[in-house]
C-alpha cells in the first residue's frame, strides 16, 4: 500500500500568501523564523496594518501566480 507523503514547499520572503482563516485577504511573508514558522502582514487601509506571527507553514496557501 502506497501512502501519499505531504510535501510543502518552502516559502520566502516577500511571497504573497493566503490564511487559512482568512481566505478572501492576501498577505506578504515578512520575515521566517527559525522553528519554521513565518510572520505574515497585509494593509488593511493606509494607516492600519494586520500581521500575525508564528504562523505555521500548514495554515498558507500560495497563490497560483506564486506557485512554480
């Protein structure tokens, strides 16, 4: 029996992203920890920022124009 090996590609810096639980807002990867987590960022309007870090890498989803 064959088992399907999940395999995530690696994402960098500067990359727009989609959450999970957010899936209508685009985000950019602004920075990649070491424990292989990310801290992502979006403009909610010119002066608010929404950012949430220690994102794992499961909970992203790239866009297809991203994806090679």
């Amino acid at each position: 029996m064959k088992t399907a090996s999940m395999s995530l590609q690696q994402l960098e810096l500067g990359q727009t992203v989609k959450l999970a639980s957010l899936p209508n807002m685009l985000f950019k990867i602004v920075a990649l920890h070491c424990d292989g987590s990310y801290q992502i960022s979006t403009h909610l309007d010119v002066k608010t920022q929404l950012s949430y870090d220690h994102v794992c890498r499961e909970m992203l989803s790239v866009l297809e124009i991203d994806a090679t």
